[in-house]
C-alpha cells in the first residue's frame, strides 16, 4: 500500500472518530497531519498562544497586513532559494507558501555556499496592488523584487542602490506622492555602522533621486547605542516613525524615533528589553494591525544553535509612543510576554512552517534550502515516484578537503524547536565506488551519520568536524560493515542542541551510534538538518523514501 493511500485512509479514520466535534475538511489533510506531528505548536488551542510563536530561524522577519491576512520575509544569507514566503490569517499560525528568489544573484558568485552572506534583513511592503521586497546583500547593494500575488512570480531582483555595507533598507510611500528609502551600514564592510540613512526614491522603486544620503539618526550621538541598524520606517498619527533595534543581535532591545519631518530631527525612546525575562535581546521586526484596529509587533530571538525565532508581543499606544509587551512598571518599555490572547479571535486551523516530506509531490517541500544555487540535476522527485532521488554530485573540494563547509549539494532545513526527532530511510542499491550518502546536522561544527561504498562493498560510517570554517578535516568517529540495501537513519536532539544519531536495517532495529554530539550554529544562521550524496558517477543516487520530523 502507497504512502498517500496510507496518510489518506488515517485522516478519514480521524474524521469519522472527530467528525461530531470537528466535522471532515478533505481540504485541510496536509495541514491537520502536520500538525498532530509538528514538535512546536504556537496555538495553545483555548484562545492564547505561546511565545516564541514560531521556533525556527526565520530571522530578522517583516509582517505586513493585506485585507485579512498576514505575510511574513525573513533573511535567508548563502541559502537558496532565498526568502521564504510566509502567510497567516490569525498572525499566529503560519503556513511556508514558497520563496520569492529561487536563485541568488550575482549567479556565478552563489554557486558557491556564501556562508553569512547573501540575503540579509529584507523590508516587506503592500503598494500600488503589488507586494514589494526590498533587500540588501552587504556586498552588492539593495535589490527591489515585486509580485502581484504573494506566492509569486517575483520579478527578477532590480539593483536599486549598488555598494558595500548598505544593509537594512525600508521604504516610504507618503501622502504626497513622494518616496523614500532608509537604510543602515555594516561596519565590516562601509566601514561605519550605528546610524540610519535617508535617500529620497522614486515612486517605483527603480532609481534614486539624490546623489547621496543623509543620515537622519545617529546612534552614535546617543549615550549607550552600539549597532543600530534594522529600521523599519511608518508613518502613523502625523509622526513618521522609525522602529530599530540596537545593542547587538544577542542582547539588544528595540528602540522606537519619532518625527514630524521625514528627515527629522528625530526623538527616541526604548520600548522593548529584555528585563527579568527569559527572552534574551528581543528586537528587530515589525509592527502590524488588524483591521480592528489593535497593534501587535514581531520580532526575533537569538538563540545561537536554534538561530533567530520569532515572537509576537502585543502592542499599544500611549501619547503617540508605542509601547511592547508587558509594561510593569508603567515607564513606557515593556518585556517579552510568553503568553497572550490571541490577536484574533474564532477557529483557525492550525498550521505550523512545514518540516516532514514525505517525496509524494512534484516538487520538494518549502522548508528545503540548498547550500548554495542549486542545479535541477542534483535530484528527482519523478524518476521513482514516492522517493526523492538524489544523484551523487561530483565535488571534488570534498574528496580533497574532507570538509562539507564549501559543499553547494547540502539539501537543508531549519531545526523546526528545541527538541525533536528526524527518522529517514535510504535505498542504497544504486550507489557507485567512491559515494558518501548520509543524514547530517550542520554549522560550525558539524557530524553525519550515512553509508560510504567502497570496492569491499558498504560502510556504514559517523563523521564530524570541528570548526569547519576554518577548514577542518572530518574525523572518523565510528566505521562498521553494512550489507543491507536500505538503511533506516534518525537523529534525535534534546534541549540545547543535544544530538544522538541512530541506525537499522529495519525500523524496529534503530539503535544508537557514537557518543551524542552538541550542535552549534553557521554564520549568522542556527545549525540546519539535512540529507547529501555525493561522487563521481552522475548516474548514482540514492531513493530517499521519507523525511520525517516529529515531537520527542
């Protein structure tokens, strides 16, 4: 019996046993099946939430409203394609509906991995009936990217502003037609940081007015700022607004700077900080309002292995300065509450960034992301239906290296909570002399657990490396005689990034290989899980038949 006739045959049990309190939407089977998985669940299912809203690295996120619904960017650096596309209709349950740049440019440069580079903090906007996407690559300058309906197309990436070092860039429409992009600097490029700059645009984004910019707040003028940076720029109330973030991405709070004029001057005020909270430099985001008019703002956590996860605070205004979270002691800063009413009351199905795959569509899963640009060579999701076929990519940097940093052909995803478990199962028949294929948790350091074929037939080894960037060479951590055809993987991770990996012949046979690992964190992202194969026969592969990721 197939996969799908299996998953179907399950949800219609669960209709019929639910159907009294529930009824049965034939609609909604990849969304309830997800969900009965899903390890983090933000929706508490009796009208509140919990913080963070949604585990995963999607940092340095921007939400904006249209209609009803809610859309969500984030960054995305070296991976491909870059820019996941997110949408909600309670802003707290989430669905991965795509990603507007399935290939990074310039793209000779990203064939590459570009590790910390690439796409940064990107400024999503609704203008004129279009969605638009503003975001800087701190090598190349400030890309425009425009879209009618939110899934896409989106239209090729328009170089609005080329330089190093302009990072962080947010557009204005005003009331009187003209427009305007502000944008920060990174220090390790322009060498200057800790301000923001004003430059005035045309109206379709496709050129500057101005020959140069003028820096409308500068942070290195006000007592105790160090990297201000991240501005997302409103205007609300006759006040133009700035919201941005300072202090540094692990410990920093969010700052709001309110003027009449556009170029100021500007008046400031800490509206957000950690306090006595768990919720370590909460800032950087975007402030959103429903239609009935209450306010709520977004913003990320750094949380090192785990990367940058997102929160949701409620908001309010008191004497036109907006306050955030929970203000205590009435001073007009507030702190990260961990649960809330929801912002929108009634039934929402719940939804959570997809993270299982179970190969039975035509295309891969939303939540995978390739090292660098990808090729349409390195896999197959037709050649044997109901498996995700990848082709052993010839990379010789690896053969010489011993060292996944500069490997394009890493098949990747966010770590999706705090604790989880990742079960796959590889068909081996088709792999040549010389392949490697295997389950890995990847960053800095990084370990993998797979099969090396070899001309006394297969083994089954466990790899890491420590500090990759700095070109280590894997070490050997476990090697073992492996005959079967088909190999049963799983890696378990605990709290903190704990990782356990396992192995069978059957999937009542998993049993436990080498001492546990402690994943750390890549170049600006949290670690990533994935699947590789590599060689130098174009025709070997393996059939990945699942790639299941569930609750502890």
């Amino acid at each position: 019996m197939n996969k799908s006739l299996i998953q179907r045959l399950a949800f219609y049990t669960s209709c019929l046993l639910t159907a009294g309190l529930l009824g049965c939407n034939t609609t909604a089977t990849n969304t309830l099946t997800s969900a009965a998985n899903s390890p983090w669940q933000a929706d508490l299912g009796n009208g509140f939430y919990k913080n963070p809203l949604i585990h995963a690295d999607y940092s340095d996120p921007d939400v904006i409203r249209v209609g009803k619904r809610y859309y969500m960017t984030s960054s995305s650096f070296n991976n491909s394609p870059g820019l996941p596309l997110l949408q909600s209709e309670d802003m707290v349950n989430w669905e991965l509906v795509g990603h507007a740049l399935p290939q990074q440019v310039p793209a000779e440069v990203f064939a590459k991995p570009q590790h910390g580079k690439g796409v940064w903090a990107p400024c999503l906007r609704y203008h004129n009936n279009k969605f638009w996407i503003f975001y800087p690559d701190p090598d190349f300058g400030i890309y425009v990217m425009t879209a009618e309906n939110f899934a896409g197309p989106w239209s090729a990436p328009h170089l609005l502003l080329a330089g190093k070092g302009i990072i962080d860039p947010t557009p204005l429409w005003d009331e009187d037609g003209n427009a305007y992009l502000m944008h920060a600097w990174a220090k390790s490029r322009a060498g200057i940081n800790n301000m923001l700059t004003l430059r005035k645009m045309s109206p379709d984004g496709k050129t500057l007015l101005d020959d140069k910019g003028e820096v409308v707040i500068d942070g290195n003028k006000i007592p105790g700022y160090i990297t201000l940076e991240g501005p997302k720029l409103y205007k609300h109330n006759g006040y133009y607004y700035v919201f941005a973030p300072s202090g540094g991405v692990e410990h920093g709070w969010q700052s709001v700077f309110r003027a009449k004029n556009i170029n100021g001057p500007y008046e400031h005020r800490t509206v957000l900080e950690q306090g006595y909270t768990s919720v370590n430099g909460p800032h950087q985001g975007a402030w959103v309002q429903t239609p009935e008019g209450s306010d709520w703002f977004f913003h990320f956590q750094e949380l090192r292995v785990y990367g940058r996860i997102v929160h949701l605070q409620p908001m309010h205004w008191v004497n036109d300065w907006p306050v955030i979270g929970k203000d205590a002691d009435n001073n007009g800063t507030g702190m990260p509450v961990l649960r809330h009413k929801k912002p929108i009351a009634g039934n929402f199905a719940i939804k959570n960034p997809a993270t299982t795959d179970e190969f039975s569509s035509e295309q891969l899963g939303f939540q995978w992301q390739w090292n660098a640009n990808w090729k349409s060579d390195w896999y197959s999701l037709s050649a044997n239906k109901g498996s995700l076929r990848l082709y052993a990519v010839n990379d010789e940097g690896y053969r010489q290296q011993q060292n996944l940093w500069h490997t394009p052909s890493l098949l990747l995803q966010k770590l999706p909570a705090d604790e989880f478990v990742v079960e796959t199962k590889l068909a081996l028949e088709n792999l040549a002399v010389g392949d490697t294929a295997g389950l890995i948790v990847y960053g800095f350091d990084y370990q993998w657990l797979g099969i090396k074929k070899t001309e006394a037939g297969q083994e089954l080894i466990l790899m890491n490396c420590t500090n990759a960037e700095a070109n280590c060479k894997e070490t050997l951590l476990s090697r073992t005689t492996y005959k079967s055809a088909k190999i049963y993987l799983r890696m378990t991770l605990e709290r903190g990034g704990i990782v356990q990996f396992s192995y069978g012949e059957t999937a009542n046979s998993i049993k436990n290989i080498g001492e546990t690992f402690t994943a750390i964190r890549g170049r600006w992202v949290g670690a990533q899980m994935g699947l590789f194969t590599l060689g130098k026969a174009k025709s070997s592969f393996v059939d990945v038949d699942y790639f299941r990721v569930k609750a502890l």
